[in-house]
C-alpha cells in the first residue's frame, strides 16, 4: 500500500491534481528502484520507466497549466 500525504500547498483544481500526479510518480519511482536493486529490473530498463514517468508529469504539469511560485 502507497502512502500520500494531505495537500498543503495553495489550494487551486490544477495544483490538487498536480500534487497527486506527483505523489503518484514518487511512488511509482519507489517501486522501480526497488525492483533494480533486488535485480528483478536491468538498469537500462529502469531509467526507460522513470523516463517515461517523468515525461508524463512534466506532460500534466503543462496541461494543468500551473502557475509558478517563489522566487
């Protein structure tokens, strides 16, 4: 079982949904590194997965149209 965190940061749609894509991809890339290193996963393979993952949060971040904050 995953484990996700409340949502502290300001509320808006886009920025709930983002921080579950997020949380989401945390997991996932927990799961992966997990797999490579007890060997169940080459390392190539790996990268590729976390790759693809990362394009796909990078992918809703700029369909969410997030607002950048800080600075």
């Amino acid at each position: 079982m995953a484990y996700y965190r409340r949502f502290h940061g300001r509320f808006t749609p886009q920025n709930l949904v983002f921080d579950a894509n997020l949380q989401d991809f945390a997991v996932r890339v927990g799961y992966i590194s997990a797999r490579e290193n007890s060997g169940q996963l080459p390392a190539a393979e790996a990268f590729d997965q976390v790759r693809i993952l990362w394009e796909q949060l990078s992918r809703s971040y700029e369909l969410l149209e997030i607002e950048r904050q800080g600075g």
